[in-house]
C-alpha cells in the first residue's frame, strides 16, 4: 500500500531529482527516485545502529524539525 506524503524539500534537491529522473534511461517516477533513496538511507542507519528502529509509540510524531 502505497501513501501520499508532502513534505518541504529545498528547491535545489528537487530540481537535481527532477533532472535524474528525466536524464535517467526508462525514466524512474520521481516518485520512485524518493522511496529507493529513503529505503536505502534507512537501511544504511539500521544497519550502522545494528537493529531496526522500533515502532513509535502510538501519537508519537518525528523528535526532527520540519523546516
């Protein structure tokens, strides 16, 4: 199951993800290009903290600042 999300991006990240999408051959969705990357940038964390994160608990929002 797949979820819409909006989030703030400097502009200078989505045009240059943009590009990638459009010089990439078989034209990735953008849409695509941000879950690998998320997916492997959070692999990469769980595997530099050696387990996965664990679930929030319930009404927990993100400890990071949107901004």
């Amino acid at each position: 199951m797949k979820r819409r999300v909006n989030w703030s991006v400097e502009e200078t990240v989505v045009e240059r993800a943009k590009d990638t999408v459009y010089w990439t051959p078989g034209h990735p969705s953008l849409s695509n290009l941000v879950e690998q990357a998320l997916r492997e940038l959070i692999d990469r964390l769980e595997d530099q903290r050696g387990e996965p994160f664990a679930p929030r608990p319930d009404g927990a929002t993100s400890s990071g600042t949107d901004g």
